[in-house]
C-alpha cells in the first residue's frame, strides 16, 4: 500500500494529488489520507472535491493513525507488523526524488513534492483531472470574457498570510513586480493586466498600469475563482506561492509568457528553490 498524507491549502493538494495519481497508476493500492484536514483551521480544508469533482481512496482513521500516530501503542502495532520503516517525510522543499515513483514496498508519504517532474509523464490526465466545472456568478464572467477578448496578463500578488511567514513572506515586492511587467510591456502587444490580490491597497500604492483590471472579490470557498481566472489569461506573473503556480501551468495557451520569481522560500541553501517548466522565466 502507498499512502499519500494531503495537507495544506489548495495548491498544496493539487501537487499531491499528481504524486497520488502518478504512484495510483504505478501501484493501484495507493490511498490518501486526509485526516489532517479534521482539525485544520488554515484555507479551505480538503478542496480538490468540491472544485474540481475529484474522487480519492481515502484510508481509515485507524489505517492514518497506525503510520502517522506517535502514540506508544501505534508505535509498537507499527513494529509487530513490519511498519517501521513506512514513513516517508520528503527530505528537501521543491526536490524531485526518483525513488518516490519506484520503490515497490509499502510507504507513507509526508511532504508537498512540488516539483512537475513527478507527474510530467501524466500532464495530459492531471489537466483533464484539473478541469473547473462550476458556473461563474456574473462578475466573475464578465472578467472572464474580458481575459478571453484581450491579450490578458494576470499579476498574482499574495500578501495577507505571507506578511508574517518567515519562509515565504517578503520576497514579491514592487521591484520583483516592476521587472516583471517592463518585461511583458517590452515583448508583448498591447498587453493587458489583470491583478487578483488580497491586498488591493498595496497594489494601487505600488504598481501604476494604464490597461489594468484589479480582481479581489473571490474569497472563502470562492478562493479558487481567482486560479480559474488566472489560468484563463493569455499570459502570467506570478508569485511564490503555488496557487498562482497552478494557475500558470493551467494555462492552455502554447505561447504563453509565464515570469515567477527566482527566489521562492527564505533560505540559505541554493538548492531550494521551485522547479519552473523550461520556458517560464524567472527573475
């Protein structure tokens, strides 16, 4: 059995859920467990079923306490049944690890395994899997048809919970988004921007765009509104965050121009960073 423990919001479980799909097809008795999500107070909760009308085989709440619960008397049921060596935390933030995708014997998987290698063999399933069915309320279509008339831009700006994230907070600032947009401006024709932020204030006070469409409505349950929006555009500028990751990778259009920041997370080492697809750019 292969067990994929699902965790954190939904960009979060859009890339575990390609390592489940991925391991699914390799191993078909591979489960995920969304336990986690039964006293989670961040986000949305488990949302991969209600935005994109995605199925998982999901464990037991014995089956999650037995690999993940550090009580003595899981502990000891783990050794009586040959478990000990199950878990699997992933070992470093963004990393590809091949092992992941061939180890046959029976595992727990721990981590966020955000990086497109492990299911660019199956782009094609997890676009279709990745598919927004809902209806868009009237505002929302309105912007949509706009996006769809226009060489259209969007321009992830995420504040709120980063502010005081010492990992992800503090590294998309103006010059970041400044570079960004002289860069469409210089390559594109007539470009477009459309800005879905939860900072509308510090997007006015920062940014100055003449053909600019600022988005901040969609939140809540409605949060996803804005990758479904985001994805829909032409082209993309997004932010660390693997939210706007998603939407950009979304995006069906072949010539797309997609800009991320070079630095993703605060951290020394050199080796974290996001793993973009080779033709995205990064500044």
């Amino acid at each position: 059995m292969k067990i994929i423990r699902f965790l954190g919001g939904l960009g979060n479980q859009m890339f575990q859920y390609t390592l489940y799909k991925s391991l699914q097809n390799k191993f078909p008795n591979t489960k995920a467990d969304l336990q986690g999500y039964n006293d989670y107070p961040l986000h949305n909760g488990f949302e991969l079923d209600k935005i994109f009308d995605l199925k998982v085989n999901t464990v037991s709440p014995f089956t999650s306490n037995l690999y993940y619960n550090k009580k003595w008397i899981y502990r000891k049921l783990r050794r009586l049944l040959g478990l000990k060596n199950a878990y699997t935390e992933e070992k470093t933030l963004f990393s590809f690890d091949e092992s992941i995708l061939n180890n046959p014997k029976t595992a727990y998987y721990w981590g966020y395994w955000q990086n497109f290698k492990y299911f660019e063999n199956i782009a094609s399933e997890v676009k279709n899997d990745f598919k927004f069915t809902s209806p868009l309320s009237k505002e929302n279509q309105e912007i949509l048809d706009q996006i769809k008339l226009k060489n259209s831009v969007s321009i992830h700006i995420r504040r709120g919970d980063y502010l005081k994230d010492p990992l992800l907070g503090g590294l998309c600032g103006p010059e970041y988004y400044k570079q960004a947009i002289s860069h469409i401006q210089a390559n594109l024709t007539s470009p477009s921007f459309f800005i879905f932020s939860d900072d509308i204030q510090w997007c006015t006070e920062n940014l100055t765009l003449d053909d600019c469409t600022l988005i901040s409505w969609n939140k809540g349950s409605a949060s996803y509104i804005d990758m479904q929006l985001m994805s829909a555009c032409k082209h993309n500028i997004i932010a660390n965050s693997s939210f706007s990751w998603w939407a950009a990778w979304l995006n069906s259009n072949p010539n797309k121009t997609v800009i991320g920041p070079k630095k993703w997370v605060n951290h020394d080492d050199p080796n974290v960073y996001m793993s973009f697809p080779q033709t995205w750019i990064s500044l």
